[in-house]
C-alpha cells in the first residue's frame, strides 16, 4: 500500500470508525479522526447526549454507557458500535489535533462539514512541505447501515486510488468513473502539507 | 577549506549508497536511502561536496521511489547547505523532466524549499553588505533558472500531476515577492532566527534584488494564474488544477489583501456551469469556489470590504448564504462598530427591494390574512369564508376595508421585512410555494373558493400541517384583533367574539395567556420589535433570540401581549395599529404601569423614539377622546364582569363603535404611514395612539422555556379535545405531531401526546395521530444526517410505538383491531415491537399472570402477524419465525391456534411455504435425532431402571408405609424423570410434531417423512405418532401420495402402517387401488397377514379363505378380531364369510400341510365356540352335517362333535345322526376319531345306545372294552326286550345277553382287534392330552 489513508468524520465513532475497521482489515495503512469539538453520543434523549473528550478510550464509553442503560444503548446499537471501535484503536482522536501523525495523502470525509473544516484546518497549517494530499468527501448518513454501505464504497474508491500510479494525474477519471459505478456525488479537493 | 574526510563515515557512507545501489527489492533500498539521508545530514559542507556526485549517481536507479528519495536527500542538503545549490539546481532541472510524476513533484517541492531559503540568505546578506559573493550570485542565478522552468511547467497545459505543485510554488513566489502586511516590518537582529520572511525588510540599494522588480514580476504571475481561470483557458483545465488554483488564489487574496481587487472578480466572474469539465465534474470545484469565497469574506482588510456585498451576492446564488451570514458576523464581531455605518447602507440598500417586492405583489393585509384564512378554512372544510364576509356588520364594513388597506401597507412592511429576514434560514421549498399559491388564490376572493377547495382536497394533511406552520411567521401580529371572529383564532384558541360566546371567561383567560406564550408568536413579536435597525444582525440570530414574554397572571399576561404588539408596531413607525389593536383586544385594563418605556427603547431609533412615546401618552391623555374613554369605560367594565356576567352585549357596540371612529382616520393613518419613518408621523400619529403599555420582558431561563413550551402545547391538547366536535381533525392532529415532534424538548412533548392519544383510543382518532407522529419522527430518523439526532429520533420513534402498542394491548380486547392495524400501517417495524409480538403470541415466556386471558391474546397476536406477514413483505421472514415459534409452543392450547394459522392460512402461501416446511422438519428431525443419539447410550440404562422400578413397585405394594421405600421410589422417580429428559416425552415429541402433521394434511408427500422416522423413533415418539395418525389420516383421505407411500413402506414402519390402514378402512370402505395396493404389498414384500386384516370384510370370500391358514396363525387376540371383521363385515357389503363357512374353513386346515401348529386351529376353533351367539345351534348342525361328508374327515371333526353337544345339549339328537353316520363310514378305521366317537358315545349316553347297536359286534365289542363304564348301562339298554329281539345273536353275545356260543370267535376277532386298539389307545391318549391342553388353553 503505497498511501496513507485517514478517515473522517465528527465523532470518530461511526462513518470514519466503519471505514477504518474495514480498510484495516484490508490492510490498508489507514487512521481515522474526529473534527468535531466533543465526541457526541446519543442519550436518552437530543438534549441530554453523552459527551466525550476526544482521547477518551472507547472501552471507557462503553463501560460507561452499559453501567448507565444496557438496554437503550444496545438497542439503538451504541453498544456493539463502541464494541467494535475498540477493537480497532484505543480512543477517538480529534484531526485539528493530528499535525504529530504525518502526513497523509488521501483523506477522506463522510460529510461536507467534515470536508470544508479538514480543508480549512489543512489551509490553516503552514504548507511547507508542499506534499499534496488529496481529500475526498462522500456523503454517507450517520446511521449505521449507511455506514457500513459508506465504508465499502470508500474501499472500493481506495482499491481504484491505490491501482493507479499517481491519483494527481489520474484523479479526474477515478472519480468520474467512480461516480458513474456508484452513482453517488463525490467532492474532492486537493491541499497540501 | 578542504578538510579531511573521516576516513569512517567516509567509508560508511560509500557503502552505504553502494548497498543502495545494489540492493535488490525495493523496500531495503529505501531502508538504506533513509539510513543514508541520515547520515548525510550529519556530514558538514566540505565531506559532502566530495560526495555529491555519488548522490547524484543515486539518481539513476531505475526504481522512482529510490529517485524521489534521493530528490529529497538532494533538496535537504541544499537547504542545510545553500553554498552547493549552483550544483544543486542543475540536478533539480534535470529531476523535473523525470518520467515518473511523483520524483518531478518531489523535485518541484525540494525547488520552493530552496528557492525561499536562498531568497532569503541573500536577501538578509544584501542588507548588511554592497556585495555579495560571487557563490551567491550564482546560486541565485540558477535559483532563478529553476524558477523559470517551474514556472514553464505551471502554465503549460497538459502537464499532469506535477503542475499543481508548480502551481503551489508560483503561489509561493508571489507570496514571498510580496509584502505581508501582517508579517514583521523589521528583519531579526540575527540571522537564522526563525522569523518567517518578509519582503519589505529590503529596502533600496539591495545588490541585488529590487523590491519594486519583484512585486512587478509576483504581479505578472498572478496575471498568469488569473488568467487561468479566465472563459477560454478554464476550459481546458482539469478540476484538480482548477481546485488547486482557486485554492491559491484565495490563500494569496487572504495573505495579500492588496490584490483582492484582482483576485475577486476573477473569482466572481468564474462562472459554475462553465465548470462543466468532462461532462461531470462541477462538485469540487465549485465547492472550491465557494469556499475560497467564504474564506475572502473572512477578510478583514479594508481593501476586502467593498467585495463583501458582491460575493455574499455570488455565495447566495450558490445556495452557501447560511454560511456566508456566520462569516459575517464574525467579520461583525471583529470589526465592531466601525462597520456599523457601512451596515446601515447596506439595510437601507436591502430594504428598497423589499418594499418593493411587496408593493409589486400588489396584495393587502386581505392577503396576508386570508392566506391564513384559507388555511384555516380548510380545516372547517365548509364556506365560512364566505359566511364570515357576510357576517361583518355592513356599517363597519367599508371602513374595515379602508382600514385593511392602510394597514396592509404597515403591516406588509412589517411582515415583508421579516420574511426577507427570514428569507435567509427558511427554504423556499415546495410549502413555501404553496404558501404563496394559497395567497395568490385567496387574494382573488370568493370566486378563489372553489379552486381553494380543490387545492386543499388535493394536498395530504401532513403537507396542509406544514404549509400553516409555514405560514404562522406570514402572521400579521395585529390580525386577530382586527378580524374579529377569525377561523384560525379559534383554531389557535386566541379569543374572538364568536369564541367568546362559546366559551367560559376563565377558559378566554387561559387561552389568552396561551397566545402570549406561544413561542412562535412571542419569537415572532420579538424580533419584530428590532427589526427596523439590526436587520443585519438579526438575520444572523434569527430566531435564536427568543425572549419569550409570559406572565403568569393571566390579565396581565394578556395586558403584556397587547403591548408586545403595540410596541412591535411602534416600533416599525406605524402607531396607526396600535388603534387597530384595540377593538381585537376589547378588554385592557389600563394598567398604570410605566412599562412601556422598557420595552424596546434600545430597538427605537434612541432619544427620538422615547420622546415619541411619550408625546403619544400624554397626546392621548389630553384629547381624551371619546373612544379611549369609551373604551377605558368598557374594559374596566368588563374586567369587573370577568367573574360572572357575559360581556357580549358591550362588546359588539365598540367594536363597531371603533371601527366607525377609524374610518375616517383611515385617510390619515395612511399618510402618516407614508412618513412613518420620519420624525413628523410622531405628530400626527398622536391622536390615534392609546396608552401604552409594555410588557416586563422576561428572560426565562432553559428550563423555563420548556415548561412554558410544554404547557403551551398541554394546552393546545386540550383545547383539542374540546372543540373536537367541529370536525377537521385531519389537520389537527398533523400539526399536533408536527409540534410534538419539531418543538426542542420532544421527549416529553411526545410523553403528552402519548397520553393524550391513549386516554382515549378510539375518539381522539389515536391511530391517525399515532401515525403521523409515527412517520415524523420515522421522517427524522431517515432524513437527519446527523448521528445523534437520527439515533435518538429512531430511539424515540420505537418507544413511542412501542408504548402505543403495549397499552393497545392491554387495555383493549383481544378482539380489537387496533393493534393489529397500528403495527400494520407504522412505517417500521422495530425489534421490540416485534418481541413484543412474539410475546403476544408465545405466551409464558414473560409474564404468566395473564395466562387467563392468554388464549384470546394469542388469537390477536397470530392474526396480527398473519396480516404483518400479508402486508410487509420487507419483515414477512421475522414474522413467519414469530408463527412458526408460536406453533411449537407448549401449550396446546396456543400450538393449534397458531398452527392452524401456520397450515391454513401461511402454507398456502407460495414465498414462504418452503420455509414454513423446512422448519416443521427440522422439528420433527429434532425430536428423532435427540432420541437416537440419547438411545444408543441409555437403552441399556432404560432397561435397567425399568426393571428397577418395577421392583421398587414391588417393593412398595409389600411395605408402603415403610420410609424406606417411599425415598428409593423417590430415587426411581428421578431416574425415570431425567430419563425422559433425555429422550423426548409425549406431549414433548407432540409440541414438536403437532406442525409437521398438520402440514402433512395439506402437503400429503410429506408424510411420507413419518414413515422413515417412525422406525427409529423411541416409544414415545411412536406414541405421540399413533396418536395423531387417526386424525391425521382421516383428514387426508386416500390420495396418490399416501397410496404410493403405503405401497412402499419403510421397514420398521410397519405398525404405523397397520393403524394407517386401520383408519383408512374404518367406516369406508376402501377403494379398490387401497385393497390393490394391499394385497400387492403382501404379496410382495410384506408377508404379514396383518396388513390385510383391515381390508380382509372387503375381500371377496374365496379370497380370504385362501388367507385362512394365515389368519388362525395370527396371535389369538388378533385372530378372534379377524373373526369378528369377518362375520360382521362393513356395512355396505355385508359379512364375508358366514360362520358356517368359517369354522368349515378352520377345519379345512390341515397342520402339517398348511405348516401351522394344531394349537391354533383348536384355538381357533375355541375362540368360535365362546361366541355362541354367532355360533348357534343352527350353525353348529349345518358345519357338522357338511363335515362328516368330508373324505377324509376333519382331524378336528369328533372334537367338534364333543364341544358342540357341550356347548348345546340340545343337539344331541342331531349328533346321534352324525354318529350313525359315522358308523356307516366306518369310524373305527380311524383310530384318532374313533376314540373321540367312543368318547361321544359316553357323554351321551343313554341316546348313544342305538348308535353303539349299530357297531358291527367286534367294534361294539373293542368299544366296550375300551370304555368299560359304557357296557353295563348298554347291557341294561339291549336286555329291553324289543331291543333284544331285534338284534343279532352276535350282538348279544358281545353283550353277554346270549350263551357264548361264539366266545373263541370272540375272542378272535378280539384278538385280531388288539393291534388296533393298542394303536388306537396311544392315538387317543394322544388326542386326549390335546384335550386337556387345548381346554387348558
């Protein structure tokens, strides 16, 4: 595997966990990241939430949210979700956070806010390096299913980026035929470390 | 300063790119290049330069990663040791023409490093001295070269990959040709300090760098790059470039914010459809855009200012204003007041079109309003628009017209205002557009109604919930008040006049109170009230600033909503309403309260706005018109009649009274709502306005809000429930779903609406309202994007169907429909409910308290998931399991409901009949599988226990009341119980098979199945079996299915067989492939007489008595039920065989031939003696007669004779023909019969006497003999005198009545008998002995 693949969505928890698992499991060199403030997890109801501090370990929500209301949280599959998370990495890491990660190359997000505040964030560092890195975002809901459907067309994307012997030359018919296979919208922009 | 070489490192480096060079796979190759980079770095300038070269030789590996690597080891040795970049740069050119993109890129990247290092080492240099070295120079010079290649490769098209690196570096000349505005104006003290570089340190008189030059040529690229985006050459780009370029140019518009004026109309002229590259790709780069746009917007310097309303213009056409309005007000926080002014215009400028959107719009406060109207009216679904028209009171009617009109113009500018305020967050989606198609139409009037009325017919209630909701914020704030008897204000339960009469002062009170907390309205009001000058500011809170006004008096509350709008009104210069209000509001105690200067003094235009105020108050003191006192009069009135009296009769007159007194001021209100904003509509507003007062405006805290929020919508429950009567539910409850879901605290809203729903099912129409909150928050779950909140929206959606469900369950009937229709029509399923479900239908899983009503429950469950499994195909699977669960459960009760659906109504079912059959077989497998491997284990122990338990039996019977004996039968208890957990017991293997078997009735291939498991089943099985095979198989009648497995039968299935046939042939008579089938069978493979004796009454007689032998060799109990088949036969033939012709037959056995023991012919024969209601007299006479014809007599024939003179003594006349008979045939000449007709003879004596004379005299003679206890009774018999006479002397000599003349002759033939006789004793002590055991038997 000849890239470094990140992840991202806002908690770390869902979409960009999904992928990351899976694109793992493929072995792929691949990190995941947060870019939202908190990790949020849902809670008994929208107003009271379960909130996180990215670098809390997984393990820790999990044993905390059993301790709290098994049921619920199994039920609305919180529990399995965190289950699998933590047999993946340790804890949700923030990306405004990762400049000590290196460099990736291609980055990818699971939602538009993701992908302007990864843009932004990636803007805001100082381009020395001048290495392109390539960021994608493909829309994918935030529930589960769509999760698991979003995680394997971003393998497949992955599969088609890693075939090819530079994605800046070729990156335009990737995703053109990407989109004609999947006929779902990608955004891609490119920046640079 | 050539140093000397550590000989060393030396020799460590040299091997080390040798190693490299000659390292075979790739990944130690790049293992060693790092080690190498590494150690490189350590070495100082003079060692380095020795090796260059080798470096440069690495260059030549055929591998690219290995080019790339010792790219950037070259480009970071240039950087630490800018003296060897003349030798550097060549190298660098060179790398850029590289076949492989990623070593071009990475010698593009290695180039800005350098460039930026050297630009900045000569700059730095240049300020403390006139010359420079000539090293310098050159590295410059070649510095210089290198850019001009890259620049080459930036703007040549077609260049691939590597041009957005170029591009990068173009950019990063610019920015450092540029002066950073930001950056420090002063070069560090020192050199090498890490201060980022900044152009203006250089000042004039640099040996070589001109500021001036630079800036010129940095100008000259940006042209470049512009250009780039420009219509013809736009094209020709790809999205990465375009991408890239957009990127660059907004970083340079940012960092250089000099060249925004020449950056952004590039940006702005850079048209989106033009972006139509390859026919597909727009997204990123328009995205791009975009945010290259927001980011310029961020800007802060003054030069970005004048762009700030072009690019909010081209960000709203991108549909990005949302954003584009945050970025704005983070400029606005930033830059405070200084752009206050500059806001101002920009209010001015957006307000000029709005006003005259409005007035194109053509419409009035008629409109507006009856917009609303007509959505209320909808609901009514009757003309009461047209009735309320009528019902205005003529008199007031024009003037309300010209009043309308003036007010339309106020209120238009209000509500126009704040919808364009609003513009912003609300989408103008397909409601908003039927809010307008709905204005369009009712400001046509009545002739509009019809078409109104089909509109509204055509739009579903949920999309009707959502266009009123719409519309709440196209509310005029006055309306209410100055229509009196509105439709919507009953709907909203605001008072009207009509309301009024219909409803209890109290209850007006609390509706009252309900408006002024009703948050949208408040919401609305309040921001309202600053409109006029924070409009920009207030698009970017919105609604957020929700100061909700409450009071919790009522009559208060109700003075402070008054005030609210009073002051809204004010507040937009139109004091004109302010009297428009009143005759709406009737009722305002004048409180004394100075509130009205709290109100909204910050939102008023300052100073000029309070003094307004005042002016109004003390304007209207003075003039004390008739109508504010009037009106004072009334309210003061009216709230002292509040208690008790009705208000009606004084509320009509001043309304009408009023609207009298505005009509003619409507001329004025209009003018002075043409110079409302100006200062002079103080003056001649005066008269018009009423005291005022404003309302405390309180600031609640969150908790607050939801309990006003909660109440408010408790409210609005209830109020439903009372004017349910009116009809149009249909849009009450959608929009009571639509509140209980949208409003923020839905929890609990939901928990309210539950009750409401399920206080009362069946009237509050609880299924169509559960629906609909059903599909929003289904709606919220699909739609949101957002994990939480489409977790918790699906976490709430399945709680409050589940809860709906659980008390439909409980506290309706089974026989209610509900349930079944709820779960039906919810658009999904989630798992609990489902468990729920299965509860339902498996019953004693959970709960057992209700096993009572268990039954009934379990039919509403079953029939549930029938009509699930009919009308959801997607859950139609999870629902068959719940059945199938159902049809093994057990109780058996609930078994046959649910396999009686599973059979009748589910296997029928073509999709899932296989399903349903592959799990009744695994049921049935199961049951055997555990019995065979259970068996081969325990059979021994089975056994064993048995017989344990059996002695234990014993034992018991002989000590019962010992304690011993009652703990070891304990012992023998438990054995027997977990043996029978181990293998299967009956009602056990019956839950499990009850489904197989009714399938079987249905699918009669399937039985087929039994028969092969039947052989190795365990007792119990095989019990369970037999008993539902009568059933079973009565239901299935004979088809070509069981026919063919009859015919074949596995073996060890043949007892399952015999009951087959049995109630195949019980009351019918089978047909004729059956006894076909049968007799084949028997033929062929079966040899067991049994399997016939079902069909043996349909057999023809000469048949069956083929079978004969067979039949006596069955054991005896199964012989006398063939006997009994057979003398009755069925009941359409009649018997087969006549008893006459059975015992006949019976005798027609010949043991040795027939191969069958003489024991079960003389059991035979038995068993027909013991049915001697069968077997008569008659019967007995006729075999006998037809029997002693036989040649050779029956073996059995004398034994006959014998038991029927024992069985009927009547007979013995008859016999005594038969024994004549035998005499005639010569008896004796058979010694075994012979010994029987002696003994007859003795039994039957004395009328045996005639027989035995008829003896020639030597057998009389050897019969006496033999039976010594017959002579003297015979002698006695002959010496009669007539018998004497008639017979021979010979007879008499044997009976000694004669002189023994012929004693030697006698004696002879006595003696020439005695062979026989010896013979003939044997044989009848032989036929004796079977006597005896045949009567043992």
């Amino acid at each position: 595997m000849k890239f470094r693949y990140a992840m991202v969505c806002s908690s770390n928890q869902n979409r960009s966990m999904e992928a990351h698992s899976l694109l793992k499991k493929q072995g792929f060199d691949v990190s995941s990241y947060g870019t939202g403030a908190h990790v949020k997890l849902p809670g008994p109801s929208l107003r009271e939430p379960n909130v996180y501090e990215f670098g809390t370990p997984y393990k820790h929500m999990f044993d905390d949210l059993r301790r709290k209301d098994p049921e619920l949280y199994k039920r609305n599959g919180i529990l399995p979700m965190l289950k699998r998370n933590l047999s993946v990495k340790l804890a949700p890491q923030r990306w405004q956070d990762n400049a000590a990660d290196g460099c990736f190359d291609i980055v990818f997000t699971f939602e538009e806010k993701v992908f302007d505040m990864v843009l932004e964030d990636l803007h805001n560092r100082d381009q020395v390096l001048l290495k392109s890195v390539l960021v994608i975002n493909l829309e994918v809901k935030d529930n589960h299913e769509e999760a698991a459907i979003g995680a394997r067309i971003a393998l497949d994307l992955c599969e088609q980026i890693e075939a090819v012997e530079s994605w800046e030359d070729s990156i335009d018919d990737i995703m053109v035929s990407f989109e004609n296979k999947h006929r779902r919208k990608l955004l891609y922009s490119i920046s640079f470390y | 300063m050539v140093g000397i070489m550590n000989p060393v490192s030396r020799e460590k480096l040299e091997s080390l790119s040798s190693s490299v060079k000659f390292a075979i796979d790739l990944g130690s190759k790049l293992e060693l290049c790092r080690q190498l980079k590494h150690d490189l770095l350590e070495e100082d300038a003079a060692d380095l330069s020795e090796f260059l070269p080798r470096i440069f030789d690495l260059y030549s590996d055929p591998s690219g990663p290995v080019r790339k690597f010792a790219t950037e080891i070259i480009g970071e040795i240039g950087v630490k040791h800018l003296e060897f970049v003349p030798e550097l740069a060549p190298f660098l050119i060179t790398v850029l023409e590289d076949a492989t993109p990623a070593v071009a890129r990475q010698s593009v990247a290695c180039s800005i490093d350098l460039f930026r290092h050297t630009l900045e080492k000569i700059a730095i240099r240049g300020l403390y001295s006139s010359e420079l070295d000539s090293d310098l120079e050159s590295s410059w010079s070649w510095m210089l070269k290198l850019k001009e290649k890259i620049y080459s490769i930036a703007f040549q098209p077609g260049s691939g990959g590597i041009r957005l690196v170029a591009l990068k570096f173009v950019e990063a000349v610019i920015l450092l040709y540029t002066p950073n505005p930001n950056g420090s104006l002063e070069p560090p003290p020192n050199e090498g300090t890490s201060i980022e570089f900044n152009i203006t340190w250089l000042r004039g008189g640099h040996p070589l760098l001109n500021v001036g030059d630079l800036s010129i040529e940095a100008s000259q690229r940006l042209v470049l790059l512009l250009d780039q985006l420009r219509f013809p050459a736009v094209k020709s780009l790809t999205t990465s470039v375009i991408v890239v370029i957009i990127n660059s140019l907004s970083a340079i518009a940012k960092k250089r914010p000099a060249y925004y004026g020449r950056i952004l109309p590039v940006l702005l002229s850079l048209d989106p459809p033009s972006f139509v590259i390859k026919g597909v790709h727009v997204y990123g780069a328009h995205h791009a855009l975009k945010n290259a746009l927001l980011s310029c917007l961020k800007c802060t310097h003054p030069s970005a200012a004048p762009w700030r309303e072009r690019i909010l213009g081209a960000l709203k056409e991108m549909k990005a204003g949302g954003l584009a309005d945050l970025a704005l007000n983070q400029v606005h926080k930033i830059n405070g007041s200084v752009e206050e002014e500059k806001d101002d215009s920009l209010l001015i400028k957006e307000e000029k079109p709005l006003t005259k959107t409005y007035d194109a719009a053509g419409s009035n406060v008629g409109r507006k309003r009856s917009g609303t109207e007509g959505s209320s009216d909808l609901a009514e679904k009757d003309e009461v628009a047209g009735k309320r028209v009528k019902a205005t009171p003529s008199a007031s009617e024009e003037s309300t017209k010209e009043l309308n009109r003036n007010i339309t113009v106020s209120q238009g500018d209000i509500s126009s205002t704040q919808s364009s305020t609003r513009k912003v967050d609300v989408d103008t989606g397909p409601v908003q557009q039927l809010v307008g198609m709905f204005g369009a139409l009712v400001a046509q009037g009545e002739k509009a109604v019809g078409s109104l009325g089909i509109l509204i017919s055509n739009i579903s209630a949920d999309l009707l919930a959502e266009v009123v909701m719409a519309n709440m914020c196209n509310l005029p704030p006055t309306h209410p008040h100055t229509d009196t008897d509105d439709e919507l204000l009953e709907d909203m339960c605001i008072v009207g006049s009509d309301t009024q009469a219909k409803y209890p002062p109290s209850f007006l009170a609390d509706v009252i109170s309900l408006s002024s907390t009703f948050p949208p309205i408040a919401s609305m009001l309040n921001s309202q009230q600053s409109v006029p000058n924070k409009i920009v500011i207030q698009k970017t809170e919105g609604e957020e600033e929700v100061d909700v006004v409450a009071d919790p008096n009522s009559a208060l509350a109700y003075a402070g909503m008054a005030h609210e709008d009073e002051n809204a009104l004010l507040a937009t210069d139109l004091p004109v309403s302010s009297n428009i209000v009143l005759p709406g509001m009737k009722i305002d105690p004048p409180t004394p309260s100075d509130i009205h200067d709290t109100g909204n003094l910050e939102s008023g235009i300052p100073g000029l706005d309070s003094s307004f105020r005042n002016d109004g108050l003390s304007d209207t003191q003075a003039a004390s018109s008739l109508v504010s006192t009037d009106i004072e009069d009334a309210s003061q009135e009216q709230a002292t009649s509040f208690g008790g009296k009705s208000p009606l009769h004084v509320l009509p007159s001043i309304s009408i009274d009023r609207s009298e007194e505005l009509s003619p001021k409507a001329a004025v209100t209009d003018s002075s709502s043409m110079v409302s904003s100006t200062a002079t509509s103080v003056v001649s507003s005066c008269p018009f306005v009423l005291p005022k007062m404003s309302a405390p405006v309180v600031n609640l805290s969150e908790d607050q809000k939801d309990d006003v929020q909660k109440l408010a919508f408790v409210r609005i429950v209830e109020a439903y429930k009372q004017i349910a009567v009116a009809g149009g539910s249909q849009v009450r409850s959608s929009l009571l779903a639509y509140l209980g879901v949208e409003l923020p605290s839905e929890l609990e809203l939901q928990k309210v609406l539950r009750e409401h729903i399920l206080s009362d099912y069946i009237n509050h129409e609880g299924h169509e309202l559960t629906l609909r909150v059903l599909y929003r928050l289904f709606g919220k779950a699909e739609d949101e994007s957002d994990f939480l909140s489409c977790t918790t929206a699906a976490s709430a959606y399945e709680t409050f169907l589940l809860a709906v469900a659980e008390t439909l369950r409980d506290s309706f009937p089974p026989s209610d429909k509900s349930l079944s229709k709820l779960l039906g029509e919810a658009p999904r399923l989630p798992k609990s409910v489902l468990n729920l479900l299965g509860c339902l239908c498996s019953p004693g899983i959970s709960e057992k308290a209700e096993e009572s009503q268990s039954g009934d429950r379990v039919t509403q469950g079953l029939s549930t998931v029938w009509s699930l499994i009919l009308l959801r195909p997607p859950i139609r699977d999870v629902c068959l399991k719940i059945a199938l669960q159902s049809a093994v459960h057990h109780l058996e009760e609930v078994r046959m409901k649910a396999i009686r659906l599973v059979a009748n109504k589910l296997y029928p079912l073509q999709s899932i009949a296989q399903q349903i059959e592959e799990f009744a077989r695994e049921m049935l497998l199961s049951v055997v599988n555990v019995d065979a491997t259970e068996r081969t284990g325990a059979e021994g122990l089975i056994s064993e226990s048995h017989k344990d338990s059996d002695l234990e039996k014993s034992s018991n019977e002989h000590q019962s009341m010992s304690s011993i004996s009652k703990d070891i039968s304990a012992d023998v208890h438990q054995s027997d119980t977990s043996h029978s957990g181990s293998s299967p017991s009956v009602p056990e293997a019956q839950r499990c098979m009850s489904l197989y078997f009714a399938l079987c009735t249905k699918k009669h291939s399937l039985f087929g199945q039994i028969f092969i498991i039947y052989g190795s089943a365990s007792k119990e099985v095989k019990q369970a079996i037999h008993r539902h095979i009568p059933i079973l198989v009565r239901t299935m009648g004979l088809s070509s299915d069981l026919l063919e497995i009859i015919s074949d039968p596995p073996s060890g299935s043949e007892n399952l067989l015999m009951q087959v046939l049995q109630t195949l042939t019980e009351g019918t008579v089978p047909s004729a492939e059956l006894i076909f089938t049968i007799k084949k069978l028997f033929d062929s493979k079966l040899k067991d007489v049994e399997i016939l004796v079902p069909v043996l009454p349909f057999l023809p007689g000469d048949e069956v008595l083929l079978l004969f032998p067979h039949l006596v060799n069955l054991p005896l109990d199964k012989f006398q039920a063939v006997l009994t088949r057979l003398l009755q036969g069925s009941a359409h033939s009649g018997p087969v065989l006549t008893p006459a012709e059975v015992l006949i037959a019976i005798h027609g056995i010949v043991p040795e031939r027939d191969g069958i023991p003489l024991k079960k012919v003389t059991d035979a024969c038995n068993a027909c003696f013991e049915q001697r209601h069968i077997f008569t007299q008659q019967v007995l006479a006729k075999v006998l007669n037809q029997l002693v014809e036989r040649i050779p007599l029956p073996l059995l024939f004398m034994r006959t004779v014998l038991q029927a003179i024992g069985a009927f003594p009547a007979l013995v006349e008859f016999i005594m023909e038969i024994l004549s008979r035998l005499v005639s045939k010569q008896i004796w000449q058979n010694p075994k019969l012979w010994v029987g007709f002696l003994k007859c003879a003795l039994l039957t004596k004395p009328q045996s006497f005639s027989v035995l004379l008829q003896l020639p005299p030597p057998q009389l003679e050897n019969a006496l003999n033999r039976t010594a206890a017959l002579k003297a009774p015979l002698v006695a018999h002959a010496s009669q005198q007539n018998i004497r006479n008639s017979l021979p002397r010979s007879m008499l000599a044997v009976l000694g009545l004669a002189p023994d003349t012929q004693s030697s002759s006698q004696a002879q033939t006595s003696q020439a008998h005695t062979g026989d006789t010896s013979n003939s004793e044997k044989d009848a002590a032989v036929t004796e002995k079977s006597k005896e055991s045949s009567s043992a038997s």
